[in-house]
C-alpha cells in the first residue's frame, strides 16, 4: 500500500534569546509569549505550542473527510517528562523564567496529552505515545507504515513536540555539555555541523503535525500530495553505552538499510542529517553516511531553529521539503569548511529521494525514505 504525506503544519523559529536566569544560561530558539501567566499554574506550554499548528483549518480539513475512514493518532512525544518547568535544580534559580507549577499537572502524561489533541480531530481507532527521545518523530513513521500496511489503517495523524524550554531540559544539556551555552559562545562556540571549525547546537521550541493517507484515501477524497513515504525504519547499536555513539555509525547503518530495502543507495539524492554538530554525531553520522553513498548532498537545520529534541526529525523532514518547493536545499549554518556534499554554501534540489535521520540518547536511531518528486 503506497502512503502519502497529505497535510503538514510546522511551527519553529529562528530567533533566539538568552535565558540568564537559569542554572546553565543559554541561548536557545523559543516563543516567549509561551511563557506569558504560566507562573498562575493554568496556562500550559506544550498546549500553547501546539496550538500554533492544530489550527482551526487543519481540523476543520480533517474532520471533513475522517468519517468513515480508519484513523491512528500518534504523538511523538520525545523524553515524555514534560510539565518540569517549575522544577529549579538549585534554590538560587527559584525566581527563574521558568519557575512555574501546573495546577492540572495529570494533563502533562503525554498519552493524555495526545488524546486530547485527538479528540479534536475526529473520532480515532487508535491513539499511542513515543519516547525514543531525539529520534521520537521520526520513528513514528515505521508506525504510520505499520498501521497502515498492516492493520488497514486509511489514515494516520501525527503530532510531534516536546516541552523543550524547561529547567529539566536546560539542566540536563548543560550539565553534559551537549549543547552551547553561554560560557561556550564567550569561548568563541557558534553553531554548526560536520565542520572543523564550528559545531553544536541551541535548544529550541517546535512542534509539527503531519497527515499520512493511504493511496486510497488519497484517490477518494483527491487529497493533495506532498511526499510519498517509501520507508521507515528503527535500530540500535551494539553498545554498552546508553548515552554514546559509536564512531563507525553502526547504528545508523541499520536504520538507512532497514529504511531503504527495496531502493538502491544511488537513488538517495539528499539527506536531512540529525546534524547536532556535537563531536560524536559528525563522526557517526559521517561515517554512516560515506560507507553508503557516493553521490548526495546533506543539510541540517538544527542550527537554523535550534534542537526540538522529540520534535526534530519529522519538523526538520518538513521544513526541508518547504524549501524544496522554492527549489533548493539549504547550507549547513556557519560552516568555515568549503563542502559540496555537506552544504557549506544552498544547492538547486537534485533528483532523487530524500533521506531523513535522526538519533536519540538511549541507543535509537531512526531513518525515513521519502520520495518528493510525488508531489
């Protein structure tokens, strides 16, 4: 049963501000009005972002053709610990931004979460959560192939986002030094990838939903088509260690080859990186990605709206295909190194299929096979 990607919102932004007040103060992308009456305990991040993209016209196009089709929901939820805003790591930062406590705090389990999100689309046969952390979204599309191929399903909705900007989060990328923060930008860090010179990445807000219809579907209700969604696939590596990448990018190798079998690795035209620019990801990815294609050219967006961790992969799979539509692929930001494969400057979109990854601490790694020339 071939699957298309139907319908798609996305919400991140490139602007960024520092967080001073918090116990590792960064730079990160986010949405401040967000945060606005959050300290009153009623007003809810995740919701309030997720409502930038569950827009009244998306339901409204939803809706009008779920009756009598079989619906899955899935939200990818990332790490799943949300609502930790109001969680200060030590008692100097209890005035921090973030300092707030829910007074609903039930509604923060994410399969709650998820279901009422689902409920304003119609009526759904089934509704679950992922957690494989960073690669959550993207995972979901061996889901969305699942459910479709395997039970029947006419129709898929997938919502992705994380409660990003929060004292947990912050804490914890501080703490490991997995992202820039202000003590590194004073030491001359700037994001980017896969570069000599420059690498990492700042947090940030962001949230996708995306709709995936059976060709079925597609034919009934002549549903425009953005991207047809040839594969997906899920792995791990052999490691001990759970928060470790392997330099030979074994598990990445996995997943490109669960993702594509039945496709030639010559049919890859571009691939979206994970692209954290953290030393261990542009070793891996690199040589996952050399040890299976010759010809291809590679971008990352990290560094353009910031990391939305569970968000990530899908979020970032659909602003690239934005920019395919206005005909290019857009350069690794603030690259030093003059490359042609891991764009240091914007190239015209090639042909061929597009390649999305994705990876997340807890030994996941995730690929999706998308061919946009469907559209």
């Amino acid at each position: 049963m071939r699957i298309f990607l139907t319908d798609y919102r996305t919400v991140s932004t490139t602007e960024t501000s520092v967080i001073e007040d918090a116990v590792y103060p960064q730079r990160v992308h986010w949405f401040p009005e967000t945060y606005q009456r959050t300290k009153t305990g009623l007003f809810h991040v995740p919701q309030k972002i997720v409502n930038k993209v569950v827009t009244e016209d998306l339901v409204e196009s939803v809706q009008s053709s779920n009756q009598g089709l079989k619906v899955g929901f899935l939200l990818g939820a990332g790490s799943q610990v949300w609502g930790t805003g109001g969680v200060p790591l030590y008692e100097k930062c209890l005035t921090n931004t973030m300092a707030h406590a829910y007074k609903m705090e039930i509604l923060n389990v994410t399969n709650i979460f998820g279901a009422r999100v689902a409920a304003q689309l119609g009526p759904v046969e089934h509704i679950s959560t992922d957690a494989s952390t960073c690669a959550s979204s993207l995972k979901t599309m061996m889901d969305v192939r699942h459910l479709i191929n395997l039970y029947g399903f006419d129709r898929v909705i997938v919502l992705a986002m994380e409660d990003s900007i929060c004292n947990m989060v912050l804490n914890f990328f501080g703490v490991s030094k997995a992202n820039i923060c202000l003590s590194d930008e004073a030491a001359g860090a700037v994001p980017s990838a896969f570069d000599s010179k420059h690498g990492g990445f700042y947090l940030g807000q962001g949230a996708v939903v995306a709709v995936f219809d059976s060709e079925k579907t597609v034919q009934r209700y002549d549903r425009d088509i953005h991207a047809e969604l040839l594969g997906a696939y899920t792995a791990s590596e052999d490691s001990t260690n759970p928060l470790g990448q392997r330099a030979d990018g074994q598990g990445y190798i996995r997943a490109i080859e669960g993702a594509m079998r039945g496709y030639g690795f010559d049919e890859v035209g571009i691939i979206k990186t994970h692209g954290t620019g953290t030393a261990s990801n542009n070793a891996s990815e690199r040589a996952a990605i050399e040890h299976l294609f010759q010809n291809f050219i590679a971008t990352s967006y990290k560094q353009h709206i910031g990391h939305t961790v569970g968000a990530s992969g899908l979020l970032e799979t659909c602003l690239l295909l934005e920019d395919i539509k206005k005909g290019f692929v857009p350069a690794i930001k603030n690259r030093t190194d003059h490359d042609s494969r891991y764009l240091s400057e914007p190239q015209p979109a090639p042909g061929g299929l597009m390649l999305s990854l994705a990876a997340g601490m807890g030994n996941v790694y995730s690929a999706a096979l998308f061919d946009y020339q469907r559209a």
